[in-house]
C-alpha cells in the first residue's frame, strides 16, 4: 500500500506581497497576495486557503510548513523600527559612531556613513568599569543607572540595549541594568549584549543589540493575535512553539533567507523539522 505524500508549504512574507508553494508529490502550485504588514498572519491565511483550495486539500492536510520573511530587513533598512536607546559604560558612548576602519569603499576618506541606529540623544553612559579579564574595575553606580532610566521615560523610548564594556567576560552589571529597566519600565524591550552577542569587540556587540531592537515587535509569526488554527495542524504547533511577548530578534534578519532554503527542501525532498 503507497503512502500518501506529505503535503508541505512554504511560504514568504515580503514587503509587499506574500508568496506561497505547495507541494504534494510531484505537483506543485503557487500562489501570491498582496502582504498584510500589521498583520502579516493574515496575508499568510488567505494564501494557505488559496492554494489549498487550488490544490483540492484541506488546509488542516498540510504537513511541514517553512516560512521566512523580508519585513525584518526592510524595517532595518527603511529605519522604521524601534525608538531605541542604548545604555552602555561612562566614556563609551560614542562607540557606534566612531565605529572601526573598515569602510564600503576603504580608500575613500570622504565616504558618508549612514547614521547610527541610536542617535546621541539616546546614547546614555552608567557609571561601572569592568576589565578583559572580567574583574571590576569601577563598581556599577546604581545613581547613575536611575538617572539614565529617568531619562529614557522621559524620551519615551521604546526598546533599550545595554553595552557595557567587557560584559561577554563579567554580564553580573549589565544584567543589573537591565533588572532595573525591567522594573522602571515593563512596557519597554530590553536587549543585553551578553545574550546576543557574548564577544570581543565594542561596536559590534553594541550595534548587533541595538539592530534587534530596533526592529518591529515580532508578530509572533503565525501564532499571534485570536485566529483559530486547528483548521491546520502546521499552524497550530507552529503557534504552540513560538514564545509570546514583546520579543526584537536580531536573528530576524537571517529569515530573509528562509525561503531560499525552503526551495532547495522542496527541491530536495528533504523536510526541514
């Protein structure tokens, strides 16, 4: 007896439209739609129930499901995201403007830079010194981290990232600050260098936090908001997987590059679980 084939779909949420492939077997079917960016689950419903429909299957019949999306990036690049602001060691805030040597054209001294992500403004300075080897130099100072969360209340800041130096060797100040936000400030996303980027070199550390917050509040892919998804199995335990909150993943990024992948999966005949 032959076994029916696993129906799989895979999906990609674009700026402006919203592209889906079904497979089953050998038979394959597209479909496209205009994307729904405050809602991107709801362009991602309507063209599962489109090609579906097309293909005579049940939604719920649908096996594996891959999705990636663009909306991340293009926030990134567009700089539409996140009023975002960074918290990092007294001396060091100027740190993601000055940058490194490296430049898109190396020899040309008269390039212009694109701005950094958090303007001056929002680039605070706490009192604290840690060395490369992790020991404290400079006690963190609980004054001055108050003084700079003030301050972000008072700008309204949406999202923080806290760089401090040398927190990849010693996190213990950098996680006391985001304690205390965290306590000052629910409502705001807080991102430590020591969780997405525990390395050597400042800027980086610095700008790879501050890049993750500054993109959109995560939709919570296909499990957000109050659509009922036991029509299909994928959805649901997609939905039952995804953390809720108010989560900015520099790791958003990368799913720009998701739907490539599922068409070498497709091609392939290889499920990506």
């Amino acid at each position: 007896m032959t076994s029916s084939p696993t129906i799989r779909l895979g999906v990609d949420i674009g700026g402006t439209f919203t592209d889906v492939a079904l497979e089953i077997g050998e038979r394959r079917f597209t479909g496209k739609i205009l994307t729904t960016p405050h809602a991107p689950e709801d362009g991602v419903l309507a063209a599962l129930r489109s090609v579906t429909a097309e293909a005579g299957v049940e939604p719920g019949e649908v096996g594996v499901i891959i999705h990636g999306t663009t909306l991340a990036t293009n926030a990134l690049i567009e700089r539409k995201g996140a009023r975002t602001a960074l918290l990092t060691t007294e001396g060091f805030r100027d740190v993601v403007e000055i940058r490194h040597e490296n430049r898109f054209e190396q020899y040309d001294v008269n390039i212009d830079l694109p701005p950094p992500l958090v303007p001056r403004r929002l680039r605070l300075p706490v009192r604290e010194r840690i060395d490369a080897q992790g020991e404290v130099l400079v006690p963190l100072d609980e004054s001055s981290v108050a003084r700079a969360i003030e301050t972000l209340a008072a700008q309204q800041v949406e999202a923080v990232a806290v760089g401090l130096l040398h927190s990849f060797t010693n996190p213990d100040h950098e996680r006391r600050v985001g304690d205390a936000i965290a306590r000052r400030l629910p409502q705001v996303a807080v991102t430590l260098s020591c969780d997405v980027s525990p390395e050597m070199r400042e800027y980086a550390r610095a700008r790879v936090s501050a890049c993750g917050l500054s993109l959109p509040l995560a939709p919570d892919d296909l499990g957000r908001g109050n659509h009922d998804h036991r029509h299909c199995d994928p959805l649901s335990r997609a939905a039952g997987r995804i953390r809720p909150g108010r989560r900015r993943d520099i790791r958003r990024l990368h799913r720009a590059s998701t739907w490539a992948r599922s068409g070498c999966v497709f091609r392939h005949g290889r499920d990506d679980r």
